[in-house]
C-alpha cells in the first residue's frame, strides 16, 4: 500500500494526484491547496517515493497496480492528475479503465520526439554512473525556467535527492519504456494534457493517436508548472471538469 494524504468535502468529486520521477506527494501540494475547498484531493507517495516502501518492479504498470490497490474502487470515478512520470501513470490507469477521465501535467515520454527521446535515453546512461543525489539536485534546479522563490526550488532539490540511487535509476528506465501509443489507442475516456513551455511530447501526434486527447498550456512555467503557476492549472482543471459528464 502507498502512504496517503486527503483534503476536501469527501462526497464532492475524487481527485487523485500523482506526482513525477523523484519526487514526492509535496509536489502536487500547491495544486491541491487551490482546488481541496471543491473537490476530494486525495494525493500519494509512488512506490520507492517518499514515504511509500520499495518495489521489486518500477515499471509504470506495477506503479499503476499500487495505486489501484491503494485508492480501491473509487478509482473508477475519480479524475486522476499526474504529473511527468506521474502523467504515464495516470494515462495507463484510464486506458485500463480505471479512471473517469484524466489530467497529464507536461507528461513524460508518450509519443515523444526523436530529440527528446535521445535526450531521455542519454540521460539514461547518465544515471548509471552519477552521483545521484547531486544529479537530482541539479536536475530538479533545471526544471524551473522563469523566476520563483529559491526556497521553493531548494526544497523540490532535496526533496528529489532523497531518492535511493536504484530507484532513480530504474524509474526512469520504466519512463523510457512504457508504451504511450498503445495506451492511446485504448484510451475511452477523456484526458486534457497540458504541456509547459517546452511540451516533452508531440501534441498533434497525441491527438491522431486518440480521439479522448485534448490540450492546453501554461505560459511562464517550466517543467514543474503544478508548483510555478498551479493557479493556470486549476482554472484548467475546473473548466474540464465543468465539460465533463462525471
């Protein structure tokens, strides 16, 4: 079971938030600060995060089966919000039906660009021989493009170099590996994605690929744009939320 936190009406609609590669539940906090009056948030640690245990598998379906172990049967009629990593997982638990519809905040690798999956697959073999808790310090600084309080930035930093080695390492190899295309093509259900400033994927590709696809962005924000401008996000959700037959 993953370590979970809750927040809001418990009989309004089920938020579920899953945050990226390295970080934790604190990641989606200021999202979840702006739409916990309306909505039940319900956020979680993934498997090797934060407070949750280790796994023998990291892949994005083995995080999937913890977090559907985890949240039960409100599963099915909750709208997930990922985020990266977090992104893959969401979109693999709606394709496999267990979600009303989905959020993926700037989603990792889907159907990505040939740069960017170089860039990934370089990063890869990076990690096999980095100082990792100086790697994800950095990494996490590089996320955040425009200006924002350093103490926000610093404490994401720690935050992801608490990771154990391993399982940076294997997490993101199961970012690298899940397959975007298939869990398209057996979306059913809606999914906004909402990219950064600079979309780690290939909209147009997305939206051939599922009829359920839809897209947005938010402007003046990096990578981790739930924690830079979580208030663009929240209008987003609020809107898609108000389009949906949930």
């Amino acid at each position: 079971m993953l370590k979970t936190w809750a927040a809001g009406p418990k009989d309004a609609l089920p938020l579920v938030f899953i945050h990226g590669w390295a970080c934790s539940h604190a990641a989606m906090q200021p999202l979840i600060e702006l739409l916990k009056d309306e909505f039940y948030c319900q956020s979680i640690d993934l498997l090797g995060h934060g407070e949750s245990p280790n796994a023998r598998d990291y892949s994005i379906a083995a995080q999937a089966g913890a977090v559907i172990e985890t949240c039960g049967a409100t599963l099915r009629r909750s709208l997930i919000i990922g985020h990266s990593m977090g992104g893959q997982i969401a979109l693999d638990l709606a394709a496999r039906g267990y979600a009303a519809a989905a959020v993926l905040l700037d989603p990792a690798n889907i159907i990505s660009p040939s740069g960017a999956v170089k860039w990934n697959e370089a990063h890869s073999e990076t990690l096999k021989t980095a100082d990792i808790p100086a790697h994800l310090k950095q990494f996490a600084r590089d996320q955040f493009r425009y200006k924002i309080a350093p103490e926000i930035v610093e404490n994401v930093a720690k935050t992801m170099a608490k990771t154990q080695p391993e399982v940076a390492r294997r997490a993101w190899d199961a970012i690298l590996s899940f397959d975007g295309a298939a869990r398209l093509a057996a979306l059913k259900v809606p999914a906004l994605t909402i990219f950064a400033d600079r979309p780690l994927n290939d909209g147009r590709a997305m939206q051939k690929a599922s009829k359920y696809i839809s897209l947005a962005q938010t402007a003046g924000a990096g990578h981790m744009h739930q924690i830079e401008v979580p208030e663009q996000i929240a209008a987003m959700v609020r809107r898609f939320i108000s389009q949906l037959d949930i």
